[in-house]
C-alpha cells in the first residue's frame, strides 16, 4: 500500500512540475520572445544610430542627410533652396580638410570664413536694392528694411522732383498682393501699385518711362566678386515696371516742351510681410527671447552664489526690463500683413537692444 501512495504521489508531482513547465513555455512563447526581439531590434538600432554618430562626429554630415535634415525643418527654405541650386559647391564646402574632428574643424572653418561671410552680405544687399525687404530677419541674417512711407519718397524724390512733375494729388500705396503656390511669383514675393496724376511736359514724361524701365536690372546680380560694381544700398535699384499709363494728348516729341498731362501707375515688387514672413519672425522673436530669459536667469543665479559678483543689481535692472518688454508685447495684435511686419519688427529691435545689454553686463 505504501509503495502505491508513493507511485500516486510521484506521478502528481511529475503532472505538476510537467503542468508548471509547459506553462513556463507558453508564457516565455507568448511574452518573453516578442520582448527580447523587440529588445534585439533595439539593440541593432542603437548601435546604427552609434555608428552613424561616429562617423558623422569623423567626417561630418552627408549632401543628401544635410537636404533631408532642411526639408524637415521649418523656416529653413531659403538655405534649402542655395545647397539645391548647387548641390557640387554645397559637398565640397561641408567636406572636411584634415584629421581632427569635424566640429572642431567646422569651427575653426566658420571662423576662417570672413572673406565668405563678407561676400553673402554684398549679395543680400545687391538683392536688397533689386527687391527690398520688409522682414529684418531672414534665416537669422540681418537685411536693411524698408518701409512703405519710403516708397513714397521714392517716388516723390526720383521721380516728381527729378523729371520736374506736377502733381497735387497725395501719392498711395494699395494692398500688396502676394504670389500664391504654384504660380509664376512665389509666395515670398509681393507687388503693390501706386497712382499718381501729373502735369509735365512731353519729354519731361518721356524721361521718365525711360527712367522706369531702367529700374530693377539685374547685372548686380552677376557680379561675383567680394567688391560690388554697382550700388546696392536699398532702394537704390528697385524693381518697378508702369502698369498703365494715360495721357491727356499723344506724347509728340517733335515739341518737348509742349504740356501734357495724364495718370501712372507704377507697380513696385517686395520681399516680406505676407503670411509666411509673418510666422517666421514670430517664431524668431520667440526663441530669442526664451533663449535671452534663461541667461539672465542663469546670470542672476551665477552672481547670486558668488559674494565676488558686483552686478546683479544691474542684472535685476535688466530682468525687470526684459518682463515688462513680455508684459507689452503679450497683449494679442489683431494686425496681418505690413502692420504686423512693423509691429514684429520693433520688438526683434527691443529683443536685440537686451541681447546687447546681457552681452555688456556678461562680458
């Protein structure tokens, strides 16, 4: 009898222990497996990511990563679109010269590379003086800006004064209107008219269709050395073209000095202020002034623990500055457009005045 109980409770414990193994297997088939393939997967991918660190830490960034990375990022389509239109140039400046690291050498390369620098601001100012920016920022460079009062004066100097007009009907600017997606004018682009009636005489006015037609040539443009061959101060060239012209008589130059009379409208081109422009300033202004708020208050904490520091009542001056700039400008602007554009403008000049000010009591 013992030795049956015993058989018995052998053959429970086998059926247990049987019981117990095969739902470790379901469970390891069903939960385990899944987890360690994902966590292999894991594994391969970290060490890709590692490798393509490594190599990129050697030898820096590829053409085709470096366009993908752009495409990617907002705000960034003007410098997308120059590595694209010279896709040869864009490898040979991103390859690295020597052995040391690539950020060190992209570094000492950045440093090294005034002569560039002075070349791309001479072609944003013979640009600037084709077609004139409203926007003060474009992918963080700095252009001259212009305002819509000075187109006025344009006209008022180069034209009314200078070909001896007439006219005592007050000049205006009608809405700028803006390429769309697709069209022949991109989006970035905006053309506004202006009207005026005139007296003047017949070659008085054919001076001036010449005079316009002159405007916005492009051969600055070609000019490839650090020197400019021609002006490029803003406004000095800009880009206008006579919509409509109508006249009280023919124009008859066998009598200049006969008087005429008529209406023009001359249609002027721009950069900046539409939608687009609007966001990215926007945009701009806000990194820079949540960048700007954590070094003055890493400044103010920096001096803080230090009883050598001696300026942080100057910093606690500039903090103040800086929330009550915040309090001004937080209040919503139901503004679009040009008046935005201005608007956006004065306060990357406030955000810029702190930026120097933090820059001075930091050193």
């Amino acid at each position: 009898m013992a030795i049956k109980n015993q058989r018995e409770q052998l053959m429970h414990t086998m059926v247990g222990q049987i019981t117990i193994m095969a739902m470790v297997i379901i469970i390891t088939w069903i939960y385990v497996i899944p987890e360690y393939t994902t966590l292999a997967q894991s594994i391969v991918d970290t060490n890709a990511v590692v490798e393509k660190y490594n190599i990129t830490a050697k030898d820096g960034i590829s053409y085709p990563d470096l366009s993908s990375i752009l495409q990617a990022t907002k705000w960034k389509e003007e410098l997308l679109a120059i590595i694209q239109s010279a896709p040869r140039e864009t490898q040979d400046v991103i390859l690295k010269v020597g052995s040391e690291p690539y950020m060190f050498w992209l570094d000492g390369a950045i440093g090294a590379s005034s002569t560039d620098k002075k070349k791309l601001a001479i072609k944003k100012a013979r640009l600037n003086s084709i077609l004139p920016t409203l926007n003060p920022v474009s992918n963080n460079l700095a252009e001259e800006t212009v305002s819509m009062r000075r187109y006025i004066s344009f006209v008022e100097e180069n034209i009314i004064k200078q070909f001896g007009i007439e006219s005592n009907v007050a000049l205006g600017i009608q809405n700028i209107k803006y390429g769309k997606r697709g069209s022949s004018m991109p989006e970035s682009l905006g053309s506004f008219d202006t009207e005026m009636a005139f007296v003047s005489t017949n070659i008085g006015i054919s001076k001036l269709i010449d005079y316009v037609n002159t405007l916005g040539h492009y051969e600055i443009l070609l000019d490839t050395g650090v020197t400019s061959t021609g002006s490029t101060g803003i406004m000095s060239n800009p880009l206008a073209m006579i919509d409509s012209l109508s006249l009280q008589t023919t124009l008859d130059l066998s009598k200049p000095n006969e008087e005429n009379a008529g209406r023009m409208v001359i249609r002027f081109y721009i950069r900046g202020s539409s939608s687009v422009d609007v966001a990215y300033l926007s945009e701009t202004i806000k990194s820079r002034k949540e960048a700007l708020k954590k070094k003055i208050d890493a400044a103010i904490l920096k001096c803080s623990t230090d009883i050598t520091c001696s300026g942080k009542k100057n910093l606690d001056l500039l903090d103040r500055k800086y929330n009550e700039f915040v309090r001004a400008t937080s209040q919503s602007v139901n503004r679009t457009g040009t008046e935005m554009i201005y608007i956006l403008s004065a306060d990357l000049n406030s955000v810029i005045a702190l930026e120097k000010e933090m820059m001075s009591l930091t050193k």
